[in-house]
C-alpha cells in the first residue's frame, strides 16, 4: 500500500523524475522536452496550505503526485482550481492515482474549494476515464489546440463541483 502526504522540499527531484518520465508518451503534458529541478523550484514554492503539492509514497519511494493550482490567477477565482496528477510508469494502473483524486475531492472542501478542474488531452482515454469516475463531467472541448510531434491534439477541460 501507500500513503499520501504533503510533498517536502527533499521531493521536488523524484516529482521532477515522475514528471518528465510522462513526457516522452505525449499523453499527460504539454511539455516535449524534459524539466529541471532548478525550473521547478517557484512552480513548487507556490504551494502551501490552500494548494497543496502531494505525494504518494510507497515504502518511502515517492510513486505518485498530485498538485493543486490556482485557476486564472484572479481574485473571483479563489474557489476554483485545476488539480494535476503524474503516476511513476511502473505504479501506473496500481490505484496510485485514485487515490491522490479521491484525497483531492475530499479534502477540496477544506481548502476552500468549491470547483475542481482537469486539463486533460482527449487523447488521454486512462485520465478522462479516472477523472470521470470521480464524478467529473466534461465541461470544455478545445480543439487541436496543441502540437505534439506534428499532430494536433484536443484539450478536454473537465469539472467538478465539491459538496462541503
């Protein structure tokens, strides 16, 4: 089993490993080209108590993460955020990622949170089905919008209203 906690400084470098291990798939992120530990850094410092950064570890190996981030960057806006989740190839499909979604709709409310929302590529079948069962209803469709290798991919926004 695992557990889920609140992501420490000492973290940021197996975050970053999850993180660019999903790259090279074009599934997960937008990025194409790996990140560094040091470009990450204010990414991680602007979590805290009200967007938390959390881990999934198992036996002290970190397997998992989810991220909250503020949406749009507007005051109106307190109340909504997008939640990202990255899973380590080798704990993919092991419920590492249901459990960081279930702990983030459950804990929404006592963040201060009343919508959560995915960004997720229509092309990415296994996240739009977890986010679903979670309750989460396709709210947007941006079409090709992003370029991967030459091929342009869909954004499917997806949201969720938590109940205190």
């Amino acid at each position: 089993m695992f557990v889920v906690r609140d992501a420490a400084r000492s973290d940021l470098a197996a975050i970053v490993e999850i993180y660019n291990a999903s790259i090279p798939g074009r599934l997960a992120t937008a990025d194409t080209e790996p990140v560094s530990v040091a470009g990450r850094e204010a990414w991680f410092r602007e979590h805290g108590s009200k967007r938390p950064l959390w881990v999934a570890c198992r036996q002290h190996e970190i397997v998992g993460w989810l991220s909250f981030q503020s949406f749009y960057g507007r005051p109106a806006y307190h109340a909504t955020a997008e939640v990202s989740v990255y899973v380590a190839p080798a704990s993919q499909r092991t419920g590492v990622a249901s459990a960081l979604l279930s702990k983030a709709v459950s804990e929404a409310p006592h963040l201060g949170l009343k919508t959560l929302l995915g960004f997720v590529f229509g092309h990415n079948q296994p996240s739009l089905r977890l986010f679903a069962r979670f309750g989460f209803e396709r709210w947007g469709f941006l079409a090709g919008v992003a370029e991967l290798d030459g091929i342009e991919r869909d954004l499917v926004i997806v949201g969720l209203r938590v109940r205190p």
